[in-house]
C-alpha cells in the first residue's frame, strides 16, 4: 500500500516590494489561497536575506500576486541575480480553521500536471 504524500508547490519569484506590507509576485499563477504559510529559498545575492528562516502568512492578491505579513520597506531590496539558482517561495502550512488542503494537495504544478 502507498502511502499518500502531499508535496507543496514552489513557485519562483520575480519581485518583492519593499513595503508595508510586503508584495511578492510570482513568474506564474501561484495557486495560493489567503491563510496560507509560506517560506523563501534564495541566495543572499538576490538581497530580501531579512526573509530568511521565517514563516508568512499570506493574503491573497491576484493570481500572480499577494502580501506577507511583514514590513518589508526597510529590508535589502529584492533583485534578480544572474545565477543558476531561482528565488522561490513554498507553502508550509495553512491557517488551521481553514484546512483547505487537508486530504489532498489541490495546488497545481507548473506545467499541469
């Protein structure tokens, strides 16, 4: 018997704003909800390194866009290295009255499948 897993999806970023609150936006539809957790995996050279080793709640808003609940105006400013790394994001937890993803994983991966 398998036993089912549930794998979050990443999502690479493209910015992030340096404001109250913060805006993150995604290069694709990120398929979040509002209540969601997430984290950030990059480099220090893509700057933003004050996001490290946190979780976030988000709010979703719009396909491609939402805020943390941080402050970001005085952080490092986000930008774009050239590396062979992305910036990404990924969800790691879910408001618990929401439990939206609680039997399966509803996000879809980049590509559809």
């Amino acid at each position: 018997m398998t036993t089912p897993t549930w794998q979050p999806i990443e999502r690479i970023i493209s910015s992030i704003t340096n404001a109250n609150p913060g805006v993150v936006t995604t290069t694709t539809n990120h398929g979040y909800f509002t209540g969601l957790y997430i984290r950030f995996y990059f480099p220090a050279n893509f700057g933003m390194t004050e996001l490290g080793n946190n979780a976030y709640l988000i709010t979703v808003l719009s396909p491609t866009t939402f805020s943390i609940n941080a402050d970001t105006t005085n952080f490092t400013p986000f930008t774009l290295a050239v590396t062979n790394q992305s910036p990404q994001v990924i969800p790691v937890a879910e408001v618990a009255s929401t439990l939206k993803n609680l039997e399966k994983n509803t996000l879809t991966p980049i590509g559809g499948s």
